[in-house]
C-alpha cells in the first residue's frame, strides 16, 4: 500500500473501500465525543465566517495548551512527549510512517484534466504540496529531513516505497493507528477528484501546527536532538501566511463552486476529510503512569534476574519476537524497553483488559514460574497495566456512514488519475528507427491553434505522475523535475530563502501552462482534441505513469516539447499567434531549458529517446 506504482483494478477497489471505512470510523467518532470537545460537526450549516472562527478557535487551543506546557516545565516539570533520549529515538521511529510520506493526500492533485473552474482552489493546494517537497530545494524537503534525523541516531529504515519498509522484521513498527493514518493519507491521494472535499478538509486539519509538534521541536532539542524537522512545521504550517491560511483559503474558495445541492455535499465532504485527520491518531502514543511503572518494574527485575533468564526458552512477540533473555539485553535496553512493552502487550502471554486470564499475571503467583520475584504491589502494578490495556475491537466492515452523510456514492471512473499501467513500449510503438538528434528543433509550421493548443497540453504529461509517492521525491535530480513541474504548474522556480506562502495565492506570479493554452483555444476544445489523437500519446502516458524507471526517458521527452513548441518562436510566427503569447511562451520555455541545461549528464540514451519520440510524435501531429 505504500508504494502507489504497485497498484492493480482490485488494490485500487481496495483502497477506496478502506478509505471509506476510515471516514466512516473517523464520523462515528466524531459524532460520539461531539459536545466534548470542538469539533466540526457542530457547525451544520456552512458559513464561511463560522468555519473561520472555528479554525481560529482550534490554532487558539493549541496555544492555550503550549502556554500551559511551558508554565509546568518552568515550574520544574518533565518533559511530557519524549521521555528520554532512547524513547524519543523509539518514538520517531514509531512515527516514520505517515513522516515519510508527508504530503501524500495532495499528491496527485491539480493535475492536466482538473475542471476550469476548480484550478485556482487545486493551485493552491499543490502549492503547499510544493513546500512539502521543499520546493526543488533539497535540504527543504520533509521526507529527506526527517530520514537525516533518523540516520542521526543511527536508525536506517527502508525506503518508504519498499515492500521491505511494511516488512516486520525491517521495520518492526506495529501500531495500528499510525499504519492506519498512513494508509488514510495515501488512499486521499489516489482520488484527487472524487474525494476533493476530503482531500480539501483533511488538508485544514492536518495543515495547523500540533501540540505534538510543538513537543517535539522543543524536547528534541533538550535531547540534543536535530528538531528541524519539527521547526519547519512549526514555521511554514503558520496561520498567518503558511499553509494554516492557504488550507482555509482554498476551503473557502472551494465551497462556493457549484450549485446549492453541490455545495452542501462538499461541505459534508470537507467536514469528514477534517475528522479523518483528527481523529485518527498520526503521532506515536507515549507511555501513562501505568506503562511507566511497569517499565520500572521490568528494568528493576532485569539485572537481578539476569542469570535466571539464560536458560529460559519462552519467546515473546512470536515470529518477530526474541526470548526473554534478548529481551531483557543489558545492551540497548534503554531503547528496547519502549518495544519490549509494546510486544508483550499484544502478545499471547497477555490478555488486554483482563489479568486473571493473563498466562503473565499467573506466572507471578503461586505456582507460578515467576512466583517470589515480584513484590504484592509490583503484581498490583503489573494487574492494573494490563487492566487498562484496549481490548481489541473488530472493524466495522458496513460501509453506510460516509455515504449517508456525504449524500454520495462512490463513481466507477474514481480512479481515473490512479497510476494503472507501468510499461514503455519502447519497440511497439511504430516510431521511425532513426531517432531524431537531441536538441534537434522538428517542427517548422504553420501549424493549427487548435492543434498547437492540445500539444502543449500534452506537455504536461511527463510529469504528470512524478511525485504521486512522496517518499521517492527526496534526491537532487528529483528535486529538478519538481523546479520544471512548478514553472510548467505557474509557479517560480527560483530557490530563494523564503516560501512562496500567501502571497502566491493572492498574487499569482507567473503564467501557468494550461492558462497559456487556454488562452488559445477553449479547454472542451482541447479535450477533443486530445481525445481524437489521444492513441498517439498513449505511449507517453503510459511511461509517464512509472516515473521512477523512466526518470531520463521523461526529462527528455519534456525537453522536446519546450524546445520545439515554447521557444520555437518561428514556428509560432508562422502559426499566427500573437507576440505576447509568443513572448510568455519563449520567458516560461527559457526558464524551463535553464533548470534542465546539464540534462544529459544523466543517462544519454533515455534522454535521447525520450526526445526522439516526441519529436517524431510532434511531426506526425502537425502533418494531420
């Protein structure tokens, strides 16, 4: 599930139910704690001053719970978050799941066939996918600055497309709700049209700066600890200029497109996106009072049984277990304290919610193996943990709650702009054997507006899929294919020391590609005419759905397009097109050829077929 290239029909079907019964768990619970606590579903009726006041309220109570936080630690409390140095390395671990894939849920949005109408509300929010990725900057991007933390400490997960990274013994991390609000994330990314409201709602609620992330910038740092992770969060998420605005100003520009009857299903739409970020849990739990008393126990115990345990066989955690003498390792028992506990929680010798039926609690008493080495309190102690352990509850396969409250059911064609297909036919694809030399300008003209419109809309499929799986996004040559896609997106390219922020979405800076083009032929017209010659393309659509194997082939695929279309100012004088046109082609076309000037220092070969396929693909085009 964490790697969106390997997907078929039936793991698509999968992931649109699964992301359905999460809304559905995330209103169930929304509705039952309603009244308790703020929460969206008490405002019925939408009303752009009440949603504004309510995200006022929530970033309020963050503060509020930070201003109180920081009143305990002056008053000489402990830190609350990461208990040690070893249980916050346990801690980021527990939580690489949904840190690796930071900003999946906008990861295919705002793509080539996003309705007119909808496009200045999906800017904005690829926009803040954008800053996610650190905008073509390396040393910005969340996925490469979190793997840095963990490398700091020593830990080196797999990659988080891998299958080895939901492997158990890669990567031992079995918390249900993390791996669950991972999924949530991804399943919002592969529907970016029939789950808009959802993927806009989540976006509101996941965009606000946490108190968790407010801990863990602060304590990271006492801990000697790089929080920059943590702090770019807490500065870029700001909701003033930072993405806390931007999410709430695409909602509201959101829910004003449509109809009465269209408008009110979005809004439901948005409020179950919201709950679906806020209530399932996405940052690692941290040990109670009863959790740390046992962990006291059990470090007590460790030495003074230490001999005892050298003969001892029983396993805990079964296959991915250890016995108890590994278990109770002087060497990293700090660390492995916080999974020790984990895994015996969940392990046969307990019985959540329930000691006298525990094979643990009755090792301790008479008869017992363990009789004598624990005290009467220590067992009491021992009792109540597994007392207050969550008895596991079996989910809810009935799919009816989203739908009833969305008023919606789920389209066929919903994962239309899912990644299906991975090959590129190199050698089926009835090209010329010679292949036209790279850099090599084709097209001459005159050639039709309406085919010279269509053409550069084609321009936007190399890229197209590129960054659909965060975790991939994290390398300087991918950080060049986003500089490329943000200039193609209307978007700067400039590196600078600052984010875009709202001021981009208050001040658009440049022209888009699909602004240009449908400045020269209507979109519908462009849609047909796609769609008329949509088999000629199909092959660039088909290799721009793998990015990742064909890296070189699509850079130079979008070489070609630039060279022969956006700068070929001959072409476009020929094909009557006027001179601000031309001029804003040529400017947006220049700064593209300058991000991608050293491109073949890569793989000359992929770029050169990439090239010679579109070029020839042009020329058939404009010979039609």
């Amino acid at each position: 599930m964490l790697n969106p290239f390997q997907i078929d029909a039936a793991t698509i079907a999968s992931a649109s139910e699964r992301l359905i019964e999460l809304l559905d768990q995330a209103l169930s619970d929304g509705h039952q704690c309603l009244g308790s606590e703020p929460n969206i579903l008490a405002l019925e009726a939408y009303s752009p001053h009440a949603l504004k006041a309510f995200v006022s309220s929530a970033n309020r109570g963050v503060d509020a719970a930070w201003r109180s936080y920081l009143q305990r630690r002056k008053a000489g409390g402990h830190r609350e978050l990461l208990l040690t140095r070893e249980h916050a390395e346990y801690w980021l671990e527990r939580a690489a799941p949904v840190k690796l894939i930071d900003g999946a849920w906008l990861s295919r949005i705002h793509h080539r066939r996003t309705a007119c109408e909808l496009r200045p509300i999906t800017r904005i929010a690829w926009q803040i996918l954008s800053e996610e990725l650190g905008d073509g900057d390396l040393k910005k991007n969340h996925v490469h600055l979190y793997s840095k933390l963990l490398r700091s400490f020593g830990l080196s997960l797999p990659a988080g497309d891998a299958a080895e990274f939901i492997d158990a013994k890669a990567n031992p991390n079995d918390d249900p709700d993390i791996w669950a609000a991972a999924v949530a994330q991804l399943a919002l990314g592969m529907f970016p049209d029939e789950f808009l409201a959802e993927v806009m709602g989540f976006n509101l609620a996941y965009e606000a700066v946490a108190f968790d992330t407010l801990l863990a910038a602060h304590e990271l740092k006492e801990l000697d600890l790089d929080p920059s992770y943590f702090n770019l969060h807490i500065t870029i998420d700001n909701a003033d200029s930072g993405h806390t605005a931007m999410a709430l100003d695409a909602v509201l520009k959101f829910l004003e497109v449509g109809e009465p009857c269209t408008r009110e299903r979005n809004w439901r739409g948005v409020k179950a996106g919201y709950l679906l970020a806020t209530m399932i849990r996405s940052s690692p739990s941290i040990p109670n009072v009863a959790d740390k008393q046992v962990l006291d126990i059990f470090s007590r115990k460790r030495e003074a049984s230490n001999a005892a345990h050298q003969s001892c066989r029983a396993v805990i955690g079964g296959l991915r277990g250890m016995n108890v003498s590994a278990w109770m390792h002087s060497d990293g028992w700090e660390r492995r304290k916080y999974r020790f506990l984990q895994i015996l929680a969940t392990s046969s010798w307990v019985v959540p919610g329930d000691p006298d039926k525990s094979r643990l609690f009755a090792e301790l008493g008479w008869k017992g193996r363990m009789f004598g080495a624990f005290t009467v309190q220590e067992r009491k102690a021992i009792a109540e943990w597994i007392s207050s352990l969550e008895t596991s509850k079996e989910p809810s396969r009935v799919v009816v709650l989203w739908r009833n409250f969305t008023m919606r059911t789920p389209q066929s064609n919903a994962a239309s702009n899912v990644v299906m297909t991975f090959q590129r036919p190199e050698h089926t694809m009835g090209m010329h054997s010679t292949l036209a030399a790279f850099g090599t300008i084709v097209l001459d003209g005159p050639i039709s507006r309406r085919i010279l419109a269509t053409s550069l809309w084609c321009s936007l499929i190399p890229l197209e899929h590129a960054f659909v799986c965060p975790a991939r996004a994290a390398s300087h040559e991918m950080m060049r294919a986003l500089r490329v896609l943000r200039l193609l997106n209307g978007f700067s390219a400039d590196i600078s020391n600052a984010v875009d922020g709202m001021d981009e979405v208050y001040r658009p800076s440049r022209c888009s590609v699909f602004s240009l083009v449908t400045r020269l032929e209507n979109a519908n017209v462009i849609l047909e005419e796609f769609d008329r010659s949509r088999a000629m393309w199909e092959w660039l659509e088909r290799a721009a759905q793998d990015f990742k194997s064909n890296h070189w082939f699509l850079l130079g695929s979008q070489y070609c397009f630039v060279l022969n279309l956006f700068t070929n100012g001959h072409l476009l004088q020929r094909s009557g097109i006027y001179k601000e046109m031309i001029d804003d082609l040529g400017a947006l076309g220049s700064n593209i050829l300058q991000q991608m000037s050293d491109l073949q220092s890569g793989e000359r070969r992929e770029c050169q077929l990439g090239y010679s396929f579109v070029s020839q693909t042009l020329q058939k085009i404009s010979e039609t």
